[in-house]
DNA sequence: CCATCTCGTGGAAGCGCTTCCACTGGGTGT
DNA sequence: ACACCCAGTGGAAGCGCTTCCACGAGATGG
C-alpha cells in the first residue's frame, strides 16, 4: 500500500506539499506540482478516502433511504439520484427499509455522526424526532415524494395528480368512480396515497357525485391485493364503472380483477393508473405521470449543493409537475350502463 | 460530538476497555462491561465508522457495480444484493456504469484501496488487467452473469437456456426461427447474450435446420431498436415463423413490431424471450426464467463470506437453473405457414 | 543595508478508533 | 513461603490524511 509518505519521499518534498497538489492548492509551485503528480502516476497512488475522511470530518457518503421492495416507482428515483451522483464527489450508500416493522430503523443506525453526509430520502416519513437528530448532527436531508416538518422536500402536487385522473373519468361521463389506495395509516407511512385521494373526493364532490364509502377501498401497496379490492368492487350490487387507483401497480391489478370477472376494459370500465411505471405503457394503462427520475436528480442536487456550500439545503418545498396520459384503458361511458 | 474517550471517562474507565466492549472482546468483566455500556447509553455515543475504518484497514463497504440504466433484469439482482446485506456489517455503495465509453473508470477509481472492501460486478466484464490489481489489493470480487479467468462467478447456464427457448419453438413445429440479441463485440462487453445465441445455433443444427445469417440480428439492449430489428425480419422474402430474443426488452420489441406489420401473436408468429422480469409476466411473454435475485442474493453471501473469513471466495463457478415459462406468445405452428 | 513582507515549503499535531504492550493483583502449584 | 501465571485493565502508538504553524529565501521599501 503506498500512502502520501511514499510520494512525499518519490518526489523529493514533504508531505504537506504532496497534500496540497492532491486538493488543488494554488500554493504550490508549478514546478513541484509536476513534479509530484509524476510521483504519484509513477508510484500508482491512491488516496485512502478513509483516511481523508476522518480527517476532512466527512466521508463523502450520501445515505439514500429507499423502500426498495415495495415500489416500483422507487426504482426509477433511484435512477435519477444516481445520474445526480455522476461524476461527484459522493458515493451513493443504499439503505434499504425492507420491513415496514422498523421504519425508524435505518435512522438510528444513520444519525450517527459520519454514517453519511447527507441524507435522501424516498417516499417515507421522517420520525420528527429523528429530524431533530440529523439537524443536530449537521446532516443535511431532503425528502422526495415525502413530507416532514422543517425538512426540504421534493414533491409532485399529488392532489392535483388525483384531480386529473377523477376529471378525466368525469368528463367521460363516469358517476360510479371508485377508488383503491393504500390505507392513510398504513405501517410505512406512505403519504401520497391520500393526497390523491383527497383530489378524487375533491373532484366528485364538485360535480356533485357523491363518494360512496363502498366505493373507496384500501390495502397494502401490492398487485394481487389491489386485484382482490377490485374483483371486490365489481360484485357490488352497483358496481363502479370505473376505478382510479392510486398507483399502477394497484391499477394492473385493477385489470386482472377485471379480466377475471368478464369485464372488458374500457368498453365496460376504465381504469386510470398513478405514476406511469414502465409497466404502464405496456399496458396501455391511461395514467397520471409523474416524473419520478427527475424527482431524484433534483432531491440529489439539492443534497449535493448543501454539502457543497456547507449550508443546509433551503427549506423550499420543490413540486414537480403531473399530467395526465392518456392511454387505452379510459372511455366514454356506454349509454344505458350503470 | 461525543468520543470513545467520553464514554471512558464518564464511565471511570479506560479508553481501551471502551473498546473492548464495543467489539464485544472477552477480555472484560461483565461489571464493567455494564458500566461501559450504561454509559454509551447515556451519552448516547455512536462509533465514528471512518475512524474504525481508518483503525482496521477496512471501511465495511461493499462496492456493487452495475449497469442500471440499460438492463432491466440488473434491477432485480440488486434487491437480492440488498436483501443479502441486510443485518450485515456491511453498507452497500452503487457505481453505476452509465456510459459504454469508460466501461473500466469504475474500476480505477475502485482498485485504489479502501474504496470498497469487497466488489460484486452484475453483468459486466472485468478487464484482466483490473482482476489483477484487485488481487493485488487483496479485494476479493463476484461476479454475477459474467466471467473472467480467476474470478469467482455467479452464472446461470445462458447456453441451457437457449436451447431451451430454441427447442421449445422446435417442438412447436417451427423451423423458420429467428434470433435477435446484442452484439457480441457490444461496447458493454455484456457475453451472456453471445452463449444464448450458442444454444440457438446448436439446436437447430441438431434438428438439421440451417441457421441463416438473414435470420440472425443484433443491435443493442433496447426496446426499438429491437422492434427495428424485428421489423426487418418479418419483411423478408421468407420471413421467421418464430422469434428467440435474448431479453424480455427485446422480446417486447418483437412484439410491438408484430402488431406494426399486422401479424397476431401467437397464431402468426411466436416470440420467446429471456430472463422474466416484471414486464414479461403483464406482456404473457414465454420466456426463459433465470433467478435474478437469486443471483444477486449468492453473489453477495459469497462476498460477506469471502470477506468475514479473510479468506479470498471459492474460485468456484456457481451455476443457478434456468427454466421456460410457457405463457401466450408461442404456440404451434399453422399448417401451411412458412 | 536592514527590517519587513510574501511565497513556498516541511513537518507536527490531530481526526477517533484498534491493538499491543505493560502493569497490577489475586490465584495456583510446589 | 515463593515463583509463576493469567485475567483484567490503562494508555501509547499508529492507521493515512489535512491543516496549521514555523521557517527560509527572495523581493520590497525606506
């Protein structure tokens, strides 16, 4: 192993001056600087990020938290933050929270100091406590698709999302609306759900359709559970003519419901997705789009500015745009149905 | 910040002793043992992990590599990294390669020491030169869907897989099979899809079919240029009554430039794919089955292994099953077709 | 010509941890 | 009774780096 002693020696200088070629001082004489950068490409050395991190006080870590399991639209996040990270000084830590059982656990292990520099976070709540834990520390965090007191946060407008899905329904002459998200106290914490749904009552209640409790159903984030709250709806004495689900997972699983019961999509109902997964286009899946690889890229900008300036990131709230994509599985209402 | 030596000195010890309870050495009466730990409690103290790291010669971080953006299936492989990490010492740091044009900068940033203990590789070459140096280094490396000489790698068997596909097509009475993959000179390096066209070329040549070159494509990873590539075959004077494509991407694409030229799958062209991701299951794609997470799950318990034994990992070649997954897009052959 | 400043440089101190060595005090064997 | 050993402990050294302080050599000004 060859540390900066051996170049120091190699080139002649001490070691200090070998340091401060490393980190770009301008106190240095151009004449030294070649003359230690051709000791280190001649001694093939490389500096040991442990070292420099503990002296630096930083390891140059960002902590990416992330429901990796349960997902899919986290994946694509995670694409964006990763094109962020590109060519920085950072490298990525992946924390996954597989379980939803210890939610807070990935942030006891992190509010220690130097686990990481920085902290990003998908999709899941922050315990306030533990907020306060980071501020302490110094550690720098921003949420994406996510919300918590006094932390920066990367967002799309959820609600907006959920009124576009409900008006497109509405303007095709639907009135049996229902919806499928995930429980608002469901164990994770997951929040967007319930923004969106708040934009589906909000959207009926406008147009004076009423919102049938029968019609709003709630399960874990999971295909074969959203195809089982689906297959449920569609026995209902009035069943829906059409069904607004607040992913596409939940949606796809909204189609195999339908499929299974003999219903033809859309000509005897439509179905309107929340994300626009890759799965989505596949499906033909009409659905409101979000764009989850930008949500990522810029929550780890904004992580990677803060560390750079060694300010806290500012306590904006940054929304991202949603629209509505319209696909194959939306149509009119038949006439004579429901 | 609170300090090992803030723990020993509210806890009336020495900072040795602290030490020596938090890497649970023996050499420590249990009375004190409780005192020390009732103090780190207390004080709340957190091991600083760059200073460990910097103290034991290894920072507890495992390096995975992999080429998030192009393939589909590295996705899943990497959930079963994470899952194979979890309750691990060890933090899972991401280098994505991005760009085919730097496939080894990873490596040189990697080779230095302490950047990672251990590296997992998915799906990507190692240049020889990059093998030896982490040998040198005395990191031990996995690979996973790939191959270098002296390396320990995670595979399953591409070649058994394109037999598979390819017999299954025979075994429906087809004998204009077409067979779309990557390059085998691809600026990636990806090989596995060089071994299925192998498997391709051997069954047919078993059955006494001749592989025409017309019938063989290659084009990069991606869903339209696969649809491209597709497109050209069905055009041809005696187009293919089946086509093999070495991934699910481009067997989608196969599909989506089945309905561009107006023939019904799979009455009048079957399509077989690779590797079963997500997509495969919605599409009712046939297509051969490898265990994705599977693959990432051993490769990373190889590694952990590798790394809490300090031994180097069994220069073993651990070969996972693969398996056909009949769904709706092959089927037999139409009399008088072809 | 000397005091003063500036630039470039060497190297010690210090980051927080592990580990080794030295030391103590109570057993143990004879 | 004495030599010996060993469990338990304290603390110095050292991991490889950055940074600060000290210092020498020219340059500058009076």
């Amino acid at each position: 192993m060859v540390t900066i002693a051996d170049v120091a020696k190699h080139a002649g200088v001490g070691l200090g001056t070998v340091s401060r070629v490393l980190n770009g001082s301008p106190q240095v004489r151009d004449a030294t600087r070649a003359k230690v950068q051709a000791s280190i490409a001649a001694l093939d050395y490389h500096p040991n990020p442990l070292a420099r991190g503990l002296s630096l006080g930083r390891g140059h870590r960002l902590g990416v938290i992330v429901p990796f399991f349960t997902h899919a639209s986290a994946v694509e996040r995670l694409r964006g933050v990763v094109a962020a990270l590109a060519g920085s000084a950072y490298d990525l830590v992946l924390f996954n929270v597989a379980s939803p059982f210890h939610p807070d656990e990935p942030y006891h292990a992190l509010t220690g100091p130097h686990r990481a520099d920085g902290l990003l976070v998908l999709s899941l709540p922050v315990p306030s406590h533990d907020v306060e834990r980071l501020a302490e520390a110094g550690i720098p965090v921003v949420l994406v698709d996510s919300w918590a007191e006094g932390v920066t946060v990367v967002m799309s407008d959820d609600r907006a999302g959920g009124r576009l899905a409900t008006e497109h329904l509405v303007g095709l002459g639907h009135r049996e609306i229902a919806f499928i998200g995930e429980d608002p106290g469901n164990a994770f914490g997951f929040t967007a759900t319930s923004r969106r749904e708040e934009g589906y009552r909000e959207v009926l209640r406008e147009h004076g359709i009423p919102v049938r409790p029968s019609f709003v159903r709630h399960g874990p984030h999971d295909h074969d559970v959203a195809r089982r709250l689906a297959a449920e709806l569609l026995a209902l004495p009035v069943p829906p003519t059409a069904i607004f689900a607040s992913s596409d997972v939940q949606a796809l699983g909204a189609l195999a419901a339908a499929t299974g019961a003999g219903r033809t999509v859309p000509a005897q109902l439509s179905v309107v997705g929340y994300d626009d997964i890759d799965l989505a286009a596949y499906a033909g899946l009409t659905t409101v789009h979000q764009p989850l690889f930008d949500s990522g890229y810029l929550g780890a900008r904004l992580l990677l500015d803060a560390l750079d300036s060694g300010r806290p990131p500012a306590l904006d709230r940054h929304e991202l745009p949603v629209e509505l994509v319209t696909r194959t599985t939306t149509a009119m209402l038949a006439r004579g149905a429901a």
